[in-house]
C-alpha cells in the first residue's frame, strides 16, 4: 500500500517509474564510480561515471557483454590516440589527417558488423579522438592521459556490472520463445489454409502481419543473444527458423489449388502443438509428416523439413546440447557495405574540415568541436533518421552545458578540498535520472549526463574563468548543429534511403548472379542474405511511412527472380538439357544482367524461356513462370530505388 501511495505522485507527475528505478539505480553507480576513480587519483575520475551511464543496459547479460565491449573498444582507441599523438605532436595537420583516417576506418567497420560489436568500433573511433585532442600539445604527457582514460573506463564498467548485477534481473527467454510460437503456429495454419483452400499468388493480410513479427523479432536478437553462448547458439538457430519460414512463405504463392486435406490437418496439429505449449517434438514430427507427403512441392517441402530442423536445432541449444544448423537454411546477415562506404567519406570530409580550421587557426574550442563531431559522426551513422536525432542531442547537451556551468560557478566555489568537489556532483548526476525517467525529457537525459560530466573535472585550485570556459561549452554544444548539416548535406540518409540501398543491392546480387559461372556454388548463401534484407527491408517500409505491403512483396519478388537465375544456371550446365533449352537459358541470363535498367526486357526472355524448357524441367517451368509474374507485377519496385 505504501508503495502505491508514494508511486502514485510521481506517475501523476509524468514520471515513468521502471525507468525512474533504473535510472537511479544508473545514477547511483555513476557515483560510486566517480567516487572510486577520484580515491584511486585518477585524473579524470568523471570519465567513470560517464562509463557508467554509457554502459547501463536492462539485463545482466547485456550489461556484463557492453561493459566488456567498451573496455575492450578504449583500449584500441587508446593505444590509437597515444600513436597519433607521438607520431605528429608537432603536427596539428598531420593529426587531423591520422585522426579523420582512423576514424573513417572506424565508422566503415561499426556500420558492417552487428551489435555490441559495431559499438566497439565506433567506440574506437572517438577514444583515440579523446586522447589526440586533449593532449595534441603534450607529448609527454600522452602516455598518463592514456592510462588515465583505461583506468577510468574500466572503473566505469566494474562498478556498472557489479551494481547492476545486484539489482538488474537476467535475460529472460520465456516471452521471445512464446512469440517464436505463436509467430510460427500462425504461419503453419496460414499455410495449412493454402494447401486446403489454395490462393492467389500475394501475401494475405495474415501473412503481412506474420512478416511484420518476423521482422520485429530479428530485430530483437542481438539484444537477446548478449551475455551468454547458449543464448548466442538459441538465437542462431532462431534465425534459421525465420529464414525457412520465408522460404515458406514464398513457395506457399505456388498453391493455386488446394484439397490436400491430410497435410493441411498435420499442420494444423503441429501449429496446435506449439501455440499450446506442448512438447515441440510432436509439432516437428508434424511438419516432417506434411513436408514428406508435400514432395510434389520440392521448394516447399525443403522449406517444411528446414523448420523442422531449425526448431530441432532452436530446443538443443536452450538445453545446452547443440546440433548443426539446416545447412538449407543457416543465417547470413546482411552486411551494410553501401551505408559504411557513405558513413566513412561523412565522417573524414566533416572532420577534415573542421580540423583544417582548427590547425589554421589555433583556436582550442575547434578541438572540442572535433572530439564531439567524432561522437556524432560514429554513434549515431547507424540510426535510420541521425539528422532528425540531432536536434533532440543539442537539447540536452545545452542543459548539460548548463548544469556544468552552474557545478563550476556557483556550486564548486563553496568547495573546501577535491573530496567536497566530487561530493557536490553526484546531486548533477541524480538530475539526470529524472530527466531520463520523464516522458517530455527522457530523450534528453542520456546527453545530459554526458556533457555535463564531461565539462567537469573535479581539481583544485579552480582555475577556469567564465570567459575560457563558455567557448569550449559551446564548441561540445554545437556539435550536433554541425552534425546535423552533415548529416543533410553529405549522403543524407532516413529510413526510406536506407530502404532504397537495400532494394539496389538485392537487385544488383541478383544480375551479379545472372553473370557468375560459379552462382549455383552460392546459392544458399545468397538465399539467406536475401531472406535477411527482407526482414530489414519490412521494418525500413513500417519506420518510413511505405506501404509494407508493396515492399514485401518487390523483396519476395526479387527473391523469385534469384531463384529463377539459380534454374536456369542449373539449366545451362545440365548434361541433359538440349542445346536449344541451353540456349534459352543463357539469353535469359543475359537480360536478366541488366535486370535494374531493362526489367521490361528480362520479363520477355523468361517468358520464353518458360515456353521453351521440355517437360523434363517441370519444376523449373513453375518457378520460371512465378518469376516472370513476379517481375511483370513488380517493375516500379525493381527499379524505383535507382
């Protein structure tokens, strides 16, 4: 009752209290850390308490994996900075050249790998920047800023893990598994209603809503994997079964007629099985059962006895003995090559620039202006809308900017020793879990704690005057305005872009394959990077305001077309195709290299070679018609994203 009673005013107040409870709890180990790096006499002891709140994650495993990411993303940035800062100290020019290379190289590495690893790259990136840029005119002091900044981080992350240990919960499977089922029965009884009912060759509103969950979940994964092999191994195979659910769904197009009554019921007793909880053993042995007697389908049994297999792999690895992946059906992820070329050439011209000004000029705030373009630059590259971001970033670095001002001016003065200068920082940290954990200001509170701290440093005699101070304030604040600018004006990037990159490189794999000797040896592993950008490509259409129905379906026609070029490589290199269905083949290939420019074109060359292929190529006559349907239906798609 009493927690109802002192809960209810700070609900009314607009507070979020699990967020308020983890925010404190954040806030609190911020001081902590802060209080352990000072007694350790450490320099910088407010780079721990940044740690802190940089490394504050919802479960014990993330929080355990990020901590160990950051430590480990500091120490290359570190040991970056003190080799750029000992090769040009004398150099401002040459820093600014090592400095934008490194972190180009930086930012093109977070944007290809995935999770908490693409953090340590971008963490990388603007560690060697800390260190380059605050000590370019101390050479001799680089080694103990170095050492200072890893000591700081790792007190960071100690007191971060082990005060949340305490009090955050672990990583639970229970509600990732129950959507898994939930997701998969609903598709098996989609499916068991094709095989009983048929239908038309377009997803129906049910199975729009079972792509839209897929999509979802896999975005979900990484988060979920972090802290624990078993989870890493449980999410792979999880993967796996997504990928043979969109096999399954593409190949489930084919059915325009239905009556098949005994696979339709062992589907919908395996969907039974798995939404009511029972043992999935029984549910596999169902689908095996269709998949078997669905043989006249190959594509679509391929893909029945891949679920099986991927949920026989899914329940090993949640009781720690695994067993191989489907190899039909192993993950690929998709890997942003296309948005890391763009991210580096950003971050290289914007702080080129910059730092010619700054090693022109002299002036030190540009430093400062350089260290938080670094940030923006690297962390946010990877957001859909990092322009739409900033404005939200400069908010609540300017109240950090503030809060500073006011702990150096008017709060610290009063100050005895070092100790009562740290003591009167922890109320500036505590602010920022109340803003963190209001509705109007939660999206401010994280930039808020980081700036204010970082403006911060607890020495004395205070020897800063308002006038030295406000223009390295304003150089932090303004650092998101100027990234904002870059962000609009050097390869503006949004959801819908995003989207677009996406659909050219699905499009050009599929030419690149139509031009490959050697395609059919990559047929699995284009397959699964297609099934992945699928589900990326779904979640750009929802966050871009796009029809999710038109994107799903150009993807699932990009990927009939992928396995029509794998027919007819097939085709061309059959010892028992005659030379005029050879022939064929091959013309249809070679439209099908120009497929972005002349899709018109490529839809003629497999109508005729659907005509053309004998009746011994029976299968690869349906999946050459579905593809020239596919790309009759779906040209504006193929090539609007040009």
């Amino acid at each position: 009752m009493k927690s109802t009673f002192s809960a209810s005013p700070l609900s009314k107040l607009g507070f979020d209290l699990p967020k308020l409870r983890f925010a404190a709890q954040t806030a609190f180990a911020a001081s902590v850390a802060l209080v352990i790096a000072w007694l350790l006499g450490l320099e910088h002891p407010q780079w721990a308490a940044m740690t802190v709140w940089a490394t504050s994650q919802p479960t014990r495993g993330q929080l355990l994996e990020k901590g160990l990411f950051r430590a480990g993303g500091t120490f290359v940035g570190v040991a970056a900075g003190i080799l750029l800062v000992l090769l040009f100290s004398s150099s401002p020019l040459g820093m600014v050249i090592g400095l934008a290379i490194w972190v180009a190289g930086c930012v093109a590495a977070g944007n290809i790998l995935r999770g908490l690893t693409s953090y340590c790259a971008m963490l990388a990136a603007y560690s060697a920047s800390m260190v380059a840029l605050l000590d370019i005119g101390h050479p001799d002091h680089v080694f103990a800023l170095g050492l200072d900044r890893l000591g700081t981080i790792l007190t960071g992350v100690v007191a971060s893990v082990v005060i949340g240990w305490i009090f955050t919960p672990e990583s639970g499977e229970a509600e990732i598994v129950g959507r898994m089922r939930h997701m998969t029965a609903n598709l098996l009884r989609a499916l068991a209603l094709r095989v009983r009912n048929g239908g038309a060759k377009q997803l129906t509103p049910a199975e729009e809503r079972i792509l839209a969950d897929m999509a979802l979940a896999d975005e979900q994964f990484d988060s979920h994997a972090a802290g624990s092999l078993r989870r890493r191994q449980s999410t792979r195979a999880m993967r796996s079964i997504l990928s043979a659910q969109i096999a399954l769904l593409l190949s489930a197009r084919s059915l325009s007629e239905g009556n098949d009554i005994e696979i339709a019921a062992a589907l919908e007793d395996a969907a039974s099985l798995l939404e009511g909880g029972e043992d999935s053993a029984l549910a596999i042995e169902r689908i095996n059962l269709a998949a078997a007697k669905i043989n006249h389908f190959p594509d679509l049994a391929e893909a029945l006895h891949g679920l099986g297999n991927a949920i026989t792999a899914f329940r090993s690895a949640r009781f720690e003995k695994p067993v191989p992946l489907p190899t039909a059906f192993s993950p690929v992820l998709h890997r942003d090559w296309h948005g890391a070329r763009q991210s580096a050439v950003r971050a290289f011209v914007s702080l080129m620039l910059v730092g010619l000004a700054w090693s022109l000029t002299g002036w030190h705030p540009l430093a400062f202006l350089m260290l938080g373009l670094s940030i923006m630059t690297t962390i946010f590259s990877t957001f859909d809308n990092p322009a739409g971001l900033m404005r939200f970033v400069m908010k609540g670095q300017f109240l950090g900017a503030l809060g500073a001002l006011v702990c150096n001016f008017v709060v610290w003065p009063f100050a005895d020793n070092t100790f009562q200068l740290v003591l009167m920082m922890i109320p500036f940290i505590f602010a920022s879990a109340l803003l963190f954990a209001h509705k109007r200001t939660a999206v401010l509170g994280f930039d808020y704690a980081m700036v204010s701290l970082l403006l911060l440093q607890p020495h004395l005699p205070l020897t800063l005057d308002l006038a030295g101070w406000i223009p390295n304030a304003a150089a932090v604040v303004a650092a998101p305005v100027v990234a904002f600018f870059v962000f609009k004006g050097i390869y503006p990037v949004d959801a819908k872009r995003r989207l677009n990159a996406l659909i050219r490189m699905a499009v050009d794999e599929v030419a690149m394959l139509a031009r490959a000797e050697d395609a059919l040896d990559h047929r699995l592993v284009w397959r699964a990077r297609l099934h992945h950008r699928l589900l990326r490509m779904v979640c750009y259409a929802e966050r871009s305001g796009m029809p999710v129905h038109e994107v799903a379906e150009g993807a699932l026609a990009v990927l009939s077309l992928g396995k029509a070029v794998m027919e007819l490589q097939m085709i061309l290199r059959s010892e028992r195709a005659t030379p005029a269905e050879r022939r064929v083949a091959l013309a249809a290939l070679a439209r099908l290299q120009r497929l972005d420019r002349e899709p018109a074109k490529a839809a003629v060359a497999l109508n005729r070679a659907a005509r053309r292929v004998g009746a011994g190529w029976l299968p690869s006559l349906r999946l050459l018609s579905d593809a020239n349907d596919a790309l009759t239906q779906h040209k504006v798609f193929l090539t609007a994203a040009r």
